[in-house]
C-alpha cells in the first residue's frame, strides 16, 4: 500500500495528443506520441496503442504521469506514461468526460 502523501507525489495531468507515429525500434508494436501538455509544453510518450489508427487518437485528450524519469525505448525518448487499461483488444485509453485546459492537474 501507498500512503496518500505517496499518491499526491505522482504528478498526473491531462494533455492532448497532438501527433502519432510508428516507434519502428520498439521491441512490442508501438506508436511515438506527442502530447500538450500546456505550460509543461510537448512531451513524448512510446505507447502501445497499435489496436488505434493514429487519426483515431489525434485530438483526444488522455491522462498522463509526468514525473517519471526519462528513458528511451527504440528511437524514442519516453517522457510520460500514457494510462489506460488492458483488455483482450488491446490498450483503452483513459480519457476526461469533457474538455478540459491541457495540462490540467488530476487530483
């Protein structure tokens, strides 16, 4: 178990993805995607989103861990992780019920 201090240090926010591409150099399919972040600006993620199209995901807004330490996976520098949920079909994104400000803090 974690304390509640714990969980308040994960620094969670919403961002948009705003590009989507194949990471050639992962060992699992997956895709580069850029997120906005707003005052944080643009990060990177390598994710394995391939049960997406890319033009299916461009414009979403999805939840984001921000403070995880950088590390490159393939050609890519993985800055955030991206959540979601496992199931048979392959990764679901979580995402908000409504617009909100990139960048927004999840509490």
């Amino acid at each position: 178990m974690i304390t509640l201090e714990q969980f308040d240090e994960v620094d969670m926010r919403v961002g948009t993805i705003t590009a989507v591409s194949l990471n050639k150099r992962a060992r699992k399919p997956a895709y580069k995607v850029t997120v906005d972040l707003g005052e944080l600006g643009s990060k990177t993620s390598s994710a394995q989103l391939t049960n997406y199209e890319p033009e299916e995901i461009i414009g979403k807004q999805v939840v984001c861990v921000c403070s995880f330490e950088p590390i490159r996976i393939g050609d890519v520098k993985s800055e955030i992780r991206i959540l979601g949920s496992d199931t048979e079909d392959g990764c679901i994104l979580l995402t908000s019920l409504g617009k909100v400000k990139d960048g927004s803090k999840i509490f």
